[in-house]
C-alpha cells in the first residue's frame, strides 16, 4: 500500500501522477497544442463501481498505456486496470497477478515505444514493476519490496527511475538497468517523513524528483551516481510537488499544490521552474481565495518554452500552459455529459500528435473516467514581404533607393521575434547601389518558434552613362533627402536638428547638386551648388519668434533663377527675397497683398520675372512675367514653371493639374488617391517640359508624359516627415 498519501477531494490521491511519455528532448519545437481538447473513446467503465486511473504514457499517435484500480472498498480483490490504446480504441491488457494480494494499484507508467514500457505500482504485500516487451508482461522484483512506489520514468529498455517512499516513511529510488532494480539512496533524512512523488530525466546522468519533506516542497537531483537535495523555495502553508517534467539541462517544471493557512482552509496551485542554476516560484495566473481548492498534479514540457500542466479547480478543470516565458490559463477540455467539472491528475504529450489527459469526475454518485487529447498543430511560417526595391528594376551606380519591407506572422504562430532585411537592418533604409551588375535583396521574417520565411528579389545597378535619362528627387519636411532615377543623391539635412522644417527642394542647372530651404528661410547647399546668402545671414528672425525684426509670415517655396546664379524665396504672405543675381521685381505685400496664401514663386524664361501663385488659385506676375492663366478654385499645394519658362503648372490638393501657356496638361491622378491627411503635394517637370510627375504627402508618385514611371517611390516607407516637394530632372 503507499504510505503518507494524503487524499484530496473526489481525484482520489494527489500523488496518482506516475507519468512520463518519451524524452521531451524529440519533440518538434515547431509544434503548438491547439485550442481544443477533445473526448476520446475512453476504457469502458465497469458497471456500478468507481474506476481510477492514476497515470498514462504514450509512446506514441498509436500507442498509449493506462494505469489504474478499483477502490478497495468497492471489491475485497479486483484486477489491476490496464487498458492499451491502438489509435482508435482502449483494450484491456491485465498485469501479472501478484501472489498473496487482495488489492493491485497501479501507480505509474512510462513507455520508450511500443515495445518496452514499465509499470510500477503497489499492492497490500508491497510495491511491484511489470514490464512490457511488445507481446507479453513480465513481473520483476524489487529491493525494497515494502516500499510504495508513486512514479515511474525510462529512457531506455534499460534505464528506468521509480520513486515513492520506503517502509520509514523516507524518500525512495530504484533505478533499473535492464535485469534487476536496485536502490540509489536520495539524500533525504532518515527519521524525517519525505516522498517523491515524480521524476523526469533528460538523460542518464540527468534526473530531477519531487515530493515533500516536513510538510515543504522537496526537489532532488540525480548526477547518474548520486541524488542530492537542491533548495526549492517554500511558499507560506504546506505545500506538496506532485509534478515534474524537464526539458534540458536549464530548464525543468515542476508543479505542485500549497494548502492555504487560516481557518477557512483551501488549497492553490503551486509552480516552480529551474533555470540551470535555481529555482523559483513561477506566477501563474490562479488567485489564491480561501475556502476554495484548486490543485496542479502532473505537467509535460516538450521544450524549454512550452509546457502543459493540469489539475483541477473551481472551473470544469485547471490547464495552465507554458508560452513564450509565462503561464496562461489553457483550454478546458469538454466533460462527459450529465457532469459539470472534472480534475485530469494525468498527461502525457507525443511529439507530432497530441496530449492525452485521463479525467475524473463525479457521476451519479460515483467516481467516472474519461480521456481527452490535445492535438499539436505546426504553425504556419511566417511571411516577409517586399515593396521597395521593385523586383527586377535598373539602378544606376551609387543611386538612393529607399528600401521597404513588412513581415507578419504565419497562422496559429506564437509571434515573431525578428524581422531584418540583407542590410542586417530591422527598419527601412536603403539600397546598395555601389557596384555594377545583378544584385540580390532579401528579408528574413523569423518567428519565437525558430520558423524563418526569407523574401527575396533581384535588381541590377548600370554604370552611370547606361543611366536613365530622368529622375527626381523628393524631399521630407525633416530634410530626408531620396533620388530616383538619374537625379543623384548629394545629402540631406535628415540627420540635422533643423531650428524649422524643409519647405522645398531647388537643382542647380545641371543636376549636380542641390539647395534645400526652411520655413525660417535657411539655404542648406550640397552637391555644386553655390550658397548665395539666407534670410536669417540677413538677421532677419523667423515669422511669430517676437523679435522685432522678424519674417511677417514664414518661408513656402524657393526658385533658382534663370541663369542659375541666384535664387528667389517666397513667404505665406507673397513676399519675395532674391540673393545672388537673382533681380527683385515686387511683391504682393508691395501690390496690398494677394488673395490666399503663397505656395510657389516662379521665375519667367526672361529672367526679368517671375510667378507667384496662391493657395486659392490666383497668380501674380511681377516683372516680365506673363499671364497665361489660373484656375481661380480649389486648394492649390504646388506649381511649377514650363522649363523654357513660356508657362506654368498648377496643383491642386486633390491632384488635378492645369497646364497653362505652353505647359500642357498630361493628366492628373485619380482623386481617390488623395484625402486630407495625404494631400497632393508637389508638380514637378522633366528637363524636356513633355512631362511631369505628381507627388503626395505620404510619398507616391504619379508620372504622365515622358516622365517615365521610375521604379520606386515612398508609399509603403514610414517617413520621419511628409513630402513637401519635389524636383524633376
């Protein structure tokens, strides 16, 4: 009989968990338990009496043991309960009788394959093993036969551990080395009441056992010659482990249940955890309320990042689950009808198929089984997606190619932990450009499982005289510079705390360089640019600073001048600044002021004029310069001057554009794609004045024309600031 089992509620016996399947070490670590359990066809019940099973193992989909008994009041003598599992069906398969025995209980099982399994158990003479070679049972003996045995583990045909409890109520082991079982001594005190109550191994000379000692949780651990005590912290109350399973050498669970103090009594679950160097108490998400009882039994790790454990509690019964570093409350499984909660003392997972639990719950007065299995899903991969650079597109040598990328992860997947492109970057940047010839870039979406998915594209980067023959630049509030086609990158200002945003973007004559301007008037140069001067060199303050000599109204837009040896500025209020040779001819402060606020000054092909537009769709002409035409509605966002400067186009927020004088009107984008938070933003031409593109405020571009559709844009690429401008080549 086993000795120091204190009973708990209708489960029978808290230390009826003998259970292990195979080594933890061949599960799958793709595998998940899925989100349901479901009732198998369980052993039948015998008519009128109470059946308790108190473990299962499977070795596994086609292969299961169960081990159980009678309650000794029901029966002055019954067989012990051994039903095998086929993949289908539950068969009885009985033990050995044991000579002189009026009761047979079974306590533990653990099968390496369906040739070799080990059952231990008790009975009123003493504790006794069965083994199982793949067609028959044959009973061995034990050196302590008075002892009472609780679990059993193997890891091979020859290599088995059985704990329990010996005939002085002190902890027990007997190892099994494939012809006889002898006793390895645990380190618990003689004369002090200790048991182990489960035992898992990783390897032969890596075993961990638990149980109780003086009322404390107790945890031993076994160097293939010896078992040592190792310190396991005690929560407040009686606490008792009747779990354990390990899954490497720096990880093992082991669970138990703490007995509430006070007066109103109530047990809690209780879980503790190594991490190759100690233990600690694991949080788990189970509040402790008096007066109520709820019990962890048995828990099977298949790695070191999931685990399931089970027991009973207030709801139908306890599953906790182990995911990703912590504990959740796991899926209930489905009750026999007719009964409304239940406890599973029992689990035991196979690797590539599911968990089986054994379930008791009370019916009609009595105490039913039943099984169910939790199936292990494999999660989908996950994904990585591509959305800059464009598949197959020609770049010139040294040319800025923004990079996008996004991954996700696969259905049923536990999350990703990484996702970085061939830069080794985890954010958008850009692409390598440097060499001629066919290049490759890819992104590795990788997720907590270790599934990886990896995205790949091709590219090809020319020299510079096979380059195309257009391109633009684009430019960010913030200053972030991005070249596409033949326009060259020559820097940006993305990395400078700018005292005001970038307002607009201005090439030199030849593309080979290029000024940004700020809304305080600041003149950024880069390339072969030259630098004429800035409103703050003039020690003029920015618009609303209060000081006395300040801007009326912020800076809007810039111009080079005609001959490129200068340049104009524009503020919300129309007024004018040239620098360099660049020839001031008025103003609309100086005309009493213009209707709507200034977007865009133009200069004319005379070099004696220019443009400046509003946001109501109104021009003014200073100078030389002609009047070709406005719309005189909408919100107009940009314009641009007809490289020949014999007209001008004009930009509307939703994206139509109007072409005056000899700038013709090649078509506007569809007005769906612009709303109030992604305005059209900027018109500017190819070198030639057949064609334009259009940008938005999110970074798509639209060409018509001869503006060629260069690959790459900004759409799919999180910005730091919206595009504001723009300038063709």
């Amino acid at each position: 009989m086993r000795r120091g089992v204190a009973c708990i509620g209708f489960v029978a016996c808290l230390l009826s968990t003998g259970v292990t399947g195979i080594p933890a070490s061949a599960s799958n670590v793709n595998e998940l338990p899925a989100s349901a359990w479901s009732l198998m066809d369980g052993p039948p019940q015998v008519a009128g009496q109470s059946t308790q099973w108190n473990a299962v193992s499977c070795a596994s989909a086609t292969f299961c043991i169960a081990v159980g008994t009678i309650p000794p009041q029901q029966t002055p003598l019954l067989p012990a309960l051994v039903q095998f599992w086929n993949g289908s069906t539950w068969t009885n398969q009985p033990l050995p009788t044991v000579a002189g025995a009026t009761v047979n209980q079974p306590t533990g099982v653990s099968c390496v394959s369906s040739s070799f399994c080990m059952v231990i158990g008790d009975t009123n003479s003493g504790a006794y093993a069965d083994e199982w070679n793949g067609s028959m049972w044959t009973a061995l003996s034990f050196d302590a036969p008075h002892a009472a045995l609780y679990a059993v583990t193997c890891l091979s045909a020859t290599n088995c551990q059985a704990v329990g409890q010996d005939g002085s109520m002190v902890a027990l082991d007997e190892q099994w080395n494939g012809s006889a079982w002898t006793i390895v001594p645990t380190q618990s005190a003689t004369g002090e009441r200790s048991f182990l109550s489960a035992v898992s191994c990783i390897g032969p000379m890596q075993c961990w056992a638990d149980g109780q000692q003086n009322d404390e949780p107790l945890v031993e651990q076994f160097n293939g010659a010896t078992w040592s005590i190792v310190s396991m912290p005690a929560p407040s109350g009686n606490s008792v482990m009747s779990g354990i399973s390990c899954a490497a050498a720096s990880f093992c669970a082991a669970v138990g249940t703490t007995y509430l103090p006070g007066t109103q009594g109530g047990t809690t679950p209780l879980i503790e955890t190594w991490d190759g160097l100690s233990w600690s108490v694991s949080s788990i998400p189970v509040t402790p309320v008096a007066g109520q009882s709820s019990y962890l039994f048995a828990v099977d790790c298949f790695d070191a990042t999931r685990c399931i454990a089970v027991g009973a509690g207030p709801s139908p019964a306890l599953v906790l689950q182990f995911e990703g570093g912590a504990w959740e409350l796991g899926p209930n499984p489905p009750l026999p009808p007719g009964t409304t909660s239940a406890a599973l003392p029992t689990i035991s997972c196979v690797a590539g198929w599911a968990c089986v639990a054994e379930g008791s719950t009370l019916l009609n007065g009595g105490e039913e089984t039943f099984f169910v299995k939790l199936p292990f899903v494999t999660p989908a991969p996950p994904s990585a997606v591509i959305t800059s650079p464009t598949p197959g597109a020609t770049y010139s040598m040294n040319q800025v190619v923004p990079t996008a990328f996004s991954c996700s992860d696969g259905s049923g997947g536990p999350g990703l932990v990484s996702c970085v492109d061939s830069n080794s970057s985890a954010s958008p940047g850009a692409l390598d450009t440097s060499s001629v010839g066919t290049h490759t870039y890819s992104v590795t979406a990788t997720s907590s499982d270790g599934l990886t998915s990896i995205s790949t594209i091709n590219y090809s980067v020319m020299s510079p005289p096979f380059a195309p023959e257009h391109g633009y630049w684009l430019v960010g509030s913030d200053g972030g510079v991005f070249s596409f086609g033949a326009s060259r990158f020559y820097g940006s200002t993305g990395s400078i705390n700018l005292q005001a945003p970038i307002v607009g973007i201005v090439p030199t004559a030849d593309r080979g360089g290029y000024w940004l301007d700020a809304s305080d008037g600041g003149v950024f140069s880069f390339g072969d640019t030259q630098f004429f001067g800035s409103i703050p060199g003039l020690g003029i303050h920015p618009a609303h600073s209060g000081f006395p000599n300040s801007l009326n109204a912020p800076i809007v837009g810039m111009v080079t001048s005609s001959d490129g040896r200068g340049y104009f500025m524009v503020g919300a209020d129309g007024g004018v600044f040239a620098f360099g040779d660049a020839k001031f001819e008025g103003s609309c402060p100086g005309i009493g002021g213009c209707s709507g606020t200034a977007v865009a000054v133009m200069p004319d092909r005379s070099g004696n004029g220019y443009w400046v537009i509003t946001t109501t769709g109104q021009v003014y002409t200073f100078g030389d310069a002609r009047y070709f035409g406005a719309p005189n509605f909408g919100t107009v966002t940009s314009a641009v001057a007809a490289p020949n400067g014999d007209g001008y186009w004009i930009l509307l927020g939703d994206g139509q554009v109007f072409g005056y004088g000899k700038a013709a009107t090649l078509g506007s984008p569809p007005a769906d794609r612009f709303e109030a938070l992604n305005p059209a933003t900027a018109i500017f031409a190819t070198s030639d004045g057949d064609g334009y593109w259009v940008a938005a405020a999110e970074g798509g571009v639209f060409n018509f024309g001869d503006a060629p559709d260069i690959a790459g844009d900004l759409a799919d690429v999180h910005l730091n600031g919206h595009i504001i401008a723009g300038s063709g080549s």
